[in-house]
C-alpha cells in the first residue's frame, strides 16, 4: 500500500476527516451532545455549520470567539455521522478580483481573507463520539 493511501486509510479508520483547505487553526472541542473549538489565532466572523441525519442543518455564529451548536437544543438527536465546517476571516486584506462592474461605485478593492476548517464526527446512543477518542464524550 502507497504511503499516502496508508495515512488517509488510517485517518479514515480513526475517525478523523482530512480536509484540503483546512486553513483555519482551530481544534475542535467535543461536549456530549456540543462541538466548539480552540482557536490558535486570531479570527473574525466566524461561522460554524453542522449538518446530519435525517435532514438536520445549522449554524451558529460569533464575532470573535468560537461558535458553539448544541445538538440537544434542536429536537432529538439522531446517531450517525455529522459533518461541520467552520469558517471565519483573519483580518487581512486581499485585492478583490471579483471583476464585477455594474456602474456603481465599488465600496473597497479589498476583501478579507476567508479561511476555513471541516471534518466530522459520530453520534451514538444520543451522545457525540470523540473522533480522536473513539469512545462518546466526556462532560467537560
């Protein structure tokens, strides 16, 4: 087996989604039925968004500090496998390229840079499975 084709199998078994533009440092926090995350940085507008069986899509969002989705708040909560994404801005300013010109004047040429981070985790018994613990999650 190909060395990289052996480390996303082994991520796979483990649990833990790789994502390609995971850009935002962020680690996530598990809680038995919530997920949060410990920003490494400095981040603005941040917004995280959960999806899940049976239809389930929502978001939560801060200024500054991690957003935080609590499963038991929506309605019964299903087992199975859960997908987030978490993005946000960092303040810094890129050239916007976006080339649209209606004949209005445009309010910037810049736009901050957006980052992001995703993967997932399980739900069992009604209780988040700790993907890097393989086991459901403690209270903190």
């Amino acid at each position: 087996m190909r060395p990289a084709a052996f480390g996303l199998a082994l991520l796979l078994v483990t649990g833990v989604s790789p994502s390609v533009a995971d850009d935002l440092q962020a680690s996530p926090k598990f809680g038995p039925t919530d997920i949060s995350f410990e920003l490494k940085g400095t981040y603005l507008n941040l917004t995280l968004t959960v999806t899940g069986p049976n239809g389930l899509h929502t978001s939560a969002a801060a200024a500054n500090v991690s957003p935080i989705v609590d499963l038991r708040r929506l309605s019964a909560i299903d087992d199975g496998v859960y997908r987030y994404n978490l993005t946000g801005s960092t303040g810094e300013k890129l050239p916007d390229r976006s080339g649209l010109d209606n004949g209005r004047p445009r309010p910037s040429d810049t736009r901050l840079r957006i980052v992001s981070t995703s993967g997932m985790f399980e739900v069992r018994g009604g209780t988040i499975v700790n993907p890097l613990a393989r086991e459901p999650s403690a209270r903190r």
